[in-house]
C-alpha cells in the first residue's frame, strides 16, 4: 500500500531530480548530502560500493559524470521509505575511461528528522526498446 502523501512524493520527485543535477557538478561533498551513512550503490557492471568509496572516486576526479538524464517512472512511499524507479542515461568517465550506461536506477530512501536520504540504489542496464 503506497500510503505516502502528494507533499512527500513530491519531495522525493524534486529530491532525485536534483541529485541528477550534482552528479554532474561532481562535487563530493554535496553529492554525498544526499546519502544515508550507510548508503550502498549496485552498480551496472556488478559490483557494490560504499558511500565512502563511491565519494572518494569522485574527489581527485576518478569518476566524472557528464550526464545524468533519467525519467522519472515509479515513486512510492511506504511509512518512512522511499521508492524512486527511473529509466535514463548516465555518462562520464572513470579513471580517464568513457563511459555510458542506459540503464534503470531503483533509490531507497528513509525520512527522518533530517529529511529523506539515500540508503541504496541499485543500477540495472535497460533494453533501449522498453
């Protein structure tokens, strides 16, 4: 049962949107304003990195996001967690190395005292028909 109210889902629709926009600023410290402590992403390629490990890719410029263009398709709230589903591209470059990614992000959100924050978020190529 989505039990969320139209205020808190549209926080979290305005909340995701932004992060898109930092990523591409690629500055750690306000990218990581939008994770939980705890916060894990699984990546396309398979692999599950820390917030720690992820921020610090991203500080001497090891990780550099160029674009990040996802819609929207899914926001549900269940008590206090957040569900955002969004289908788009991602792309930039690691370690020198270009990269883009079609794919679908699945972010878990908790709302606390301080606002909603990313616990994980989960990447999963997408089929360019869907």
């Amino acid at each position: 049962m989505n039990n969320g109210t139209s205020n808190d889902l549209n926080e979290l629709i305005q909340l995701s949107e932004e992060w898109d926009r930092v990523m591409v600023e690629n500055d750690a410290r306000k990218i990581g304003s939008f994770m939980a402590n705890d916060w894990v992403i699984v990546a396309t390629e398979g692999g599950i990195t820390s917030k720690s490990s992820f921020l610090e890719y991203i500080k001497p410029g090891g990780l550099l996001h160029h674009r990040m263009e996802f819609e929207i398709i899914k926001v549900a709230i269940y008590g206090d967690t957040g569900i955002v589903v969004a289908r788009g591209t991602s792309g930039g470059t690691y370690k020198e190395d270009a990269f883009s990614y079609y794919e679908w992000s699945t972010s878990i959100f908790h709302k606390s005292n301080n606002g909603w924050l990313c616990v994980l978020t989960m990447l999963t190529p997408a089929n360019s028909t869907a």
